[in-house]
C-alpha cells in the first residue's frame, strides 16, 4: 500500500476515533508526513501530536516510537502495516492493546478492515468501553532463543517462526518455501497470507486455541497448497508435521541457517548454533476489531438511550 493510501487510511481511523470522543492522539513521525496530511484532511477533529523523536525510516523508529508511546500513557497503539510491523510494536508494548490494521505483506495478525471501524474500535477500547479481557486477550508468541558457545541471544514472534537453510540474512523477506527446513505457527487460519497459509491449509489453528503447530519441510509426506505471498500460489512438500503445546521447549538440531521472525530473516545462524523454540500464550494484546464492535453493540454503545442514561 502506498503512502497516499496510507493518508485515507489514517483519515478513516481518525474520524472513527473522533466518534467515540477521542480529542488527542500521538504519532509516531515519518519522512511522508502520513498523520499531518491525513489531519489536514480530516479538518482537525483529533489532535495529532507527534512524538518527540529522532527517525531514519528504520524498523528501530517503531520500537523507538512505542517505548516513547507508553511513557507518554497513551490508551492504545494503532499500527499500519504487516506482521513484521506488529512484531515490533509487541515487543515493546507491554499490556498496551494494539489495534493492527493491515497495509503489509503477510497479514495474518492486522486485519483487513476499513480505517473507520479500526478507528472506532481504538476509541471504544481507550475509552475502556468496552471490557479488555474479551475484545483484546494477550496473543499467543513464539519464543526462539539462540545458544552460540556461552553468548544466547532471544526474540520473539507473533505469527510464524522459520528456520532456513539460507546462510545469509540477504534480503530480509522470506517467501521462498523450498529454503525452509522448520516452521513454527501460533495459529494457522484460513484466509491469511504468507507462511501461515501453509499450516491453514494442512491443519487450521485458531488464536483462541492454547497450542500452534510445528511443521517440517521436505519429501517423504504430503504436499500443501498455498498463497504464499499476494498472487503466488505454491507447492510445499510437507515431511511431517504436530502439533505444539504451550510451554514446552523444542530444541532444535545445531546447524547452519537462519532464523525468520514473522516473514523476515533476523539471525544468522553458526554451525554449532543451538536452537530452543518454546510457544507461549502471554504475547501483546491485540484487539479484536469485529468482536469489539459486536461487544459495544451489545452494552448499547452506539445506542443514544444508552447515552441519555450515562
């Protein structure tokens, strides 16, 4: 999605939180100017602040812009973009909830959904209009660590987890399903983009369920079809696959590769390098837009009898 589309985008959200009398937002800045154009725009009925900063147009400004966002207070954090953009932002948002709208790539964790009921259910939400526990539970994440001699290195992931045969990190996406050895899922629903799809068409996992799947690669079992990125539909032989519980750690053969965090390659692995993946269900919160939506519907949120009675 390109940034022009990404100003309609924001407008939307904007006007939904403006609804649900949300009179102040933060922003992370950027060099487009994506929030000041859509404000201009929408005509001022939010105050956009941005955030006090320095940015390179690196993914280490939205780690650096959530850090800053939780000091500052804020209610909830919206983010735009894909699975990776997520990741960042749940890394560093504690119980924050995260209303993610998808302008990525893979999208299995933002949804696809107008800007205007994002925006609402963000205003519903900061406003504590509706009960957190029920439209934005904690999500399930894939813990990797990285053992390397007496040095261990640990991160996380809200989607898939991927080991590759790949040596080097190269370009950062990983869509190529003959490089991989092991794939990791927190869920696998049908209807999602990306690595995901695959365990969605073998065997789908909701993200309500406690545990995710483990899949091996390679021939010798079942072959899976899947849209792998927007408009490519692949062939993955599947070796085997089972599914993984929360809690247990599975500890992965030393070898050469690399190690993919939700769609992009993060660790170069070394020969002797061990691997630990342990599936855990204390990840960010991430709201549920169509579910708060119906919630607020039901409490008589939108209801002007309801409120009268306030």
């Amino acid at each position: 999605m390109d940034n022009l589309e990404k100003v309609n985008v924001v407008r939307r959200i904007l006007a939904g939180l403006a609804s649900q009398g949300v009179e102040t937002v933060h922003y992370m800045p950027e060099h487009f100017g994506i929030v000041p154009r859509a404000v201009d725009h929408g005509r001022g009925a939010v105050h956009a602040r941005p955030v006090v900063m320095p940015f390179e147009g690196r993914p280490g400004d939205t780690v650096a812009a959530t850090e800053r966002l939780r000091e500052l207070g804020v209610a909830a954090i919206v983010v735009l973009g894909g699975d990776g953009t997520s990741r960042l932002v749940g890394s560093r948002s504690g119980d924050l909830p995260i209303v993610a709208v998808s302008t990525g790539t893979n999208n299995a964790l933002p949804s696809w959904i107008d800007g205007t009921v994002a925006g609402i259910a963000a205003g519903l939400v900061a406003r504590c209009a509706v009960p957190l526990d029920e439209c934005a539970p904690p999500v399930k994440r894939l813990v990797a660590r990285v053992f390397t001699g007496d040095h261990s290195v640990e991160d996380v992931a809200l989607i898939d987890l991927a080991i590759s045969r790949e040596r080097f990190i190269a370009a950062r996406a990983i869509w190529e399903p003959s490089t991989i050895a092991e794939l990791f899922l927190t869920r696998a629903e049908p209807g999602a983009i990306g690595l995901s799809a695959i365990g969605a068409h073998l065997q789908p996992v909701g993200r309500r369920e406690p545990g995710g799947l483990r899949l091996r690669f390679g021939a010798g079992g079942t072959t899976v079809t899947a849209p792998i990125v927007p408009g490519v539909v692949r062939d993955v032989a599947i070796r085997d696959w089972s599914y993984l519980a929360p809690d247990e750690p599975v500890e992965l053969a030393p070898g050469r590769g690399v190690v993919a965090l939700d769609g992009e390659r993060e660790w170069e692995l070394a020969g002797d390098a061990r691997v630990t993946v342990t599936l855990r269900r204390d990840g960010p919160r991430v709201v549920e837009i169509r579910r708060t939506i119906e919630l607020a519907a039901r409490l008589g949120r939108f209801s002007s009898a309801a409120h009268a009675q306030e």
